[in-house]
C-alpha cells in the first residue's frame, strides 16, 4: 500500500520517488499535512500524495500512475483501492476543501483496453451550499474490475469552482492499495 508515510517529511511538495513501489506516480508530489494551512485531511498521517496546478511543470497533465520508467520491471498492477479528494491552493498558502468529479480510467497491460472510465463524487460538508467546505478527510473509493493494468489516470470532470478555474483543482490521494505483478 502507499501510503507515502515512509517518505520523509516535507515542508512544501517534493515529487514522490521514481520508483515508488514499483510505480511512477507521474505528476503526483507529496506533503506533510500542516493543520494550520491544508484544510483536507489524510487518510493516514503524516503524508499524501497530490497532484494538479501547484507547479506550472504539471499545470494541464492528466495525473497517471504506471511502471513507464527505465529499468521497470513490472508486467502489470492491479489498483484496488484509495482515499481522494479535492481543494484548491489559495494566496495565503492555506488549501480550499473543494466538491469534485474524478474519472478514473484504467489501461490494460498487453492489450491497450480501456477499463472505466468511472466517476467518484467527493462531497465534503460544504459552508452554506458554496461546495467549498473548511475541513475535511478523504473519501474512499474500492475497484473490482481494474486489474492487469499497465497505467491508471485520475482526471477532474468537474469541480465546485467555475469552469474556467477547474484546472486549479488539485487531486489528493492517500493510501493507495495496490498488487503488484513481476
């Protein structure tokens, strides 16, 4: 499982390692939850992985999670499951709690077949309907059907901010279980 707990702590983002149990998590970093400025909570602490606008390098990527590295010596993953959710980076350096849509797709390994896509709503308890809540944790999603994969995307459909700002909506992940085959 990753966790991304056993990664040392980080003042700011730093990206997660390539490899990081035998994956490259693609434009993800990772951060030490500060209860003082991040307004979303891991799954488990200290650390979770994200991944959107904080750098202008990842600005516009499709998060993805596969084994496209030198060296790789993996034939394919299952993901089984995670936590995730959604905010937003604010000029004070704190994070907004957003409601979002996620769509998941899965690529299959040897053959190129899609799985998905599917959707997962992250619903915080929003401030007086604006979907931008103050705190919140993350939510779980489970899969059956994405295995034997070779590379896994996680993109915003859609987010409690107006249309033209959705691409500053930032992906949180925690605890993301997965089997690995060699």
């Amino acid at each position: 499982m990753a966790q991304f707990d056993d990664l040392a702590p980080s003042v700011g983002q730093n990206a997660v390692p390539l490899p990081y149990q035998s994956l490259r998590f693609g434009t993800f970093n990772y951060h030490t939850y500060n209860p003082t400025i991040d307004n979303l909570q891991p799954r488990s602490s200290p650390n979770y992985a994200f991944s959107g606008p904080r750098t202008q390098a990842t600005a516009g990527q499709i998060p993805t999670i596969d084994f496209a590295y030198p060296g790789a010596t993996l034939k394919s993953f299952d993901v089984k499951s995670f936590y995730y959710g959604c905010a937003a980076p604010t000029q004070v350096s704190t994070t907004v709690v957003l409601a979002c849509t996620i769509q998941v797709t899965g690529t299959k390994a040897g053959t190129g077949a899609k799985v998905g896509p599917k959707l997962l709503n992250f619903a915080p308890p929003s401030v007086a309907g604006t979907g931008v809540a103050t705190q919140s944790g993350l939510a779980f999603a489970s899969f059956t059907d994405m295995t034997g994969l070779s590379s896994f995307t996680l993109q915003v459909v859609l987010s409690s901010v107006p249309a033209a700002q959705q691409q500053t909506t930032v992906i949180y992940l925690d605890d993301f279980v997965h089997t690995n085959y060699q």
